[in-house]
C-alpha cells in the first residue's frame, strides 16, 4: 500500500512539473519596442492626440509619430510646469522624462534615431507632460 502511494506522489509530482515547465516556456514574452512604427506592428493600441499619433503598448509606454521623420526617442508624459522639469534619460538619452520620476534604465545602445540635435527635437515641457516636440 506505501509503495502504490508512493507511486502515485511521484506521478503526481512529475505532472505537475511538466505542467509548470510548459507554462514557463510557452508564456508569451514582450518584444522590445523602440519606436512609434514598432508599436504599431505589433498590434498596440493606436488614437490622436492634439493632431498627433500616439501608439502605446500593453506595458503603458507611449510612442508619438513625429513630423520629424525617424526620429525614435519616447517620452514618460511624467508631469511638468516648465522645460526645466524635463530632461534627457536612459543610457542614450533617448527618454524624455519628469524630473518628479525615477531615473529611467535602458540598455546601452546607440541608434542613429535617437539623436534629437539631428532630428531638432528636445525634451521639454508640452502641455504640463515632458516630451519630445
């Protein structure tokens, strides 16, 4: 009788751990998004704002697609009251955000399309939310 039940705990155990391992490995994971067309590609929600499109992605960040053409910083939309609230962030500075934010972390990589000098953008104050303009 012990060993039957033992048997039984051991097939049990072993189900169980194949049914978590499946689970682990067939979660779908986010792909990076770097850029207003990204985001668009991969399905995310897409409106207007004030004449602009705006993508954002399930995980809330927010992509605009700018007259600058290429230009692929994004922005928080963290609050401000002037350009001096805003700055540049992220391994690349290719995040604008509120100074009343944490630090942004990203990977460290260069693009061409985060160069705001090139594109003549800026991170500043719009409308009471840090971004690009």
């Amino acid at each position: 009788m012990k060993d039957r039940t033992a048997i039984i705990l051991i097939i049990v155990g072993i189900v169980v751990i194949i049914g978590l391992l499946v689970f682990i490995f067939s979660t779908e994971k986010p792909v990076p998004v770097y850029t207003y067309e990204e985001c668009v590609s991969q399905g995310n929600v897409v409106d207007e704002i004030d004449g602009m499109q705006r993508c954002t992605t399930k995980q809330g960040k927010v992509f605009f697609k700018l007259d600058k053409s290429g230009f692929c910083g994004q922005s928080t939309n963290g609050v401000c009251e002037s350009d001096s609230d805003c700055v540049a962030d992220g391994c690349s500075g290719q995040v604008c955000r509120s100074t009343n934010e944490s630090p942004v972390i990203t990977t460290c990589e260069w693009r061409e399309c985060y160069d705001d000098e090139k594109y003549n953008v800026g991170c500043g104050c719009v409308e009471g939310k840090c971004e690009w303009s």
